[in-house]
C-alpha cells in the first residue's frame, strides 16, 4: 500500500469527497466547499486539503485564517478509515500550515458528544477554550473549541 498523500483540494475532488466522506451531503454542497477552500488558498488565508492512497480519498479538512486564530473545521475522516491515522496526519499538516501562515494560534471544533475526536485533539496538544451552542443539524448542541498556541519561533524556518 501506498503512503497517504495530502495536497490541495481542488473542486473537481468533489465527487471523490462527497463518495467516500459525506455521501448525505448534496454534490453541490460539497463543490461549493472545495471553491472556497480553493480560494482561501489563492489569497493565503487557509487551505483546504484531502487526504488520498491509491486514488481514493480517505480525509478532507479546511483551515481558514482569522483575525484571532486560524481554525480547522470540516474536517471528516471516511468512517471506513478511520482509525489509521488519517485525521491525525490532516490535523497535523493543517497546523503546519496555519504556522506557515503566520497563524500564531491554531483553533478546532468538536461536538462533546464526538468522545472520540476529543480524545484525539487533547492528545494533539490542543487545550480546552471554550464552549458554544452550535446546531450541527441535528438541533444545538454544545461544541467545544481547543486551541493551541504557537511560539514566536515555532512558525520560523
């Protein structure tokens, strides 16, 4: 098997996105996400970037600069690879964006009820901040942001 490649997403990644990680989401939905992941990346105010083996994508993730902090968001793992690190290697990429970015805090969302993505972000080294009601569509519920917090010389090559 071949190592998971991460790279930008481009829109036409869109049918592959939506197959293999958001099959309940309308293609459009999908396509009009990827464009402004496209377009963040064109003005350097974030990236989006998918996680693909063997021509099949396993991941996308998103991150967006702020004025206070970059944020990760949309971030989905194909519940058939989960499991494999897969989250963790978009997460990590992302973050050496953001710091590429000149990002000098990094930001990620998570429902309470995703115990497992939690685990994963504290695990990362991301920090409790703080919680807000959200309505993820299935009515709000309460998600919790983490953070992590650069050095000056962390982002410096």
């Amino acid at each position: 098997m071949r190592k998971l490649l991460l790279r930008p997403a481009r829109a036409e990644d869109a049918p592959r996105v939506q197959r293999t990680c958001w099959p309940e989401q309308p293609l459009g939905k999908v396509v009009t996400l990827l464009q402004r992941a496209e377009k963040l990346r064109k003005k350097r105010r974030g990236l989006g970037v998918v996680a693909v083996r063997d021509g099949v994508v396993y991941g996308f993730g998103m991150l967006t600069l702020w004025p206070r902090a970059a944020e990760i968001s949309d971030l989905v793992v194909s519940a058939r690879y989960r499991g494999q690190g897969v989250g963790t290697a978009i997460i990590q990429f992302l973050t050496e964006a953001a710091q590429d970015l000149n990002a000098t805090i990094v930001e990620i969302g998570v429902a309470l009820s995703n115990t497992r993505a939690l685990a994963l972000y504290r695990r990362l080294g991301f920090r409790d901040y703080r919680t807000i009601q959200v309505d993820l569509g299935q009515g709000p519920e309460p998600v919790l942001y983490l953070e992590k917090a650069f050095s000056s010389q962390q982002g410096q090559s």
